[in-house]
C-alpha cells in the first residue's frame, strides 16, 4: 500500500500527537498544594510506571479515551506484600496542570508539582 504525501503527513501528525498526549501526565503530582509531606499524597508517573504511598503499578494496554486526551490501561500493581490488578484511566486535566486518575471507579485528581 502507497500512502500519498498528504495522507503520510496526517498519520505523522497524529502519531506525534499521540505521543505528545501520552507523554503529557509524565511528573511529580500531589493531591492539594504541592509540598514535600505528607508523602502519601504524591503519586509519580514516568514511562508507564505509577509510583504512590508504598505501591507501584506497571501500566499497560494502553487504549485512548474518546474525548479526551486520556488513555485506560491495565495496571499490575504491588505493594506492602500484595499484587493485584486495577482498571485505571489517566486523564491529564488544564493542559496537563491536573492528572486526573480513576482506579477502579474511584476518581481522584492531582496538581502538577515542579520538580
């Protein structure tokens, strides 16, 4: 199959926007103000992993949400001597200033901190 120049030029696009919204919730992020405690309010992401108060969870399966800029994955998660899986979508909120996270139903927003 032969893409035209245009429609070569509209795939690259819409795979560097997927890329760029992908990347968009990687950082540091607390529930409230962002300050150095309690610990247990951060939540980090960087490449697919989600770090929070003794826990990780390894992101995959990404699949885009329609209407947003969000994506749902499955998460294999572990922490205090447990494993277990969870449903959970990301979805970065005023241009990436708010990631909002639903973990099995469960919704919770958090700001952006500067490193």
């Amino acid at each position: 199959m032969k893409l035209s120049h245009t429609g070569l030029t509209v795939l690259v696009l819409a795979l560097a926007a997927q890329a760029a919204t992908a990347q968009v919730a990687n950082g540091r992020f607390q529930l409230g103000a962002c300050v150095t405690h309690p610990e247990e309010t951060v939540v980090r992401l960087e490449n697919n992993v989600l770090t929070y108060w003794e826990s990780v969870c390894t992101l995959s399966e990404p699949t885009a949400i329609a209407g947003t800029q969000g994506y749902s994955y499955i998460g294999n998660c572990a922490g205090e001597g447990l494993e277990w899986e969870a449903n959970m979508m990301l979805i970065p909120l005023q241009d990436g200033q708010v990631m909002r996270v639903i973990n099995n139903g469960v919704i919770t927003d958090y700001n952006r901190c500067t490193p």
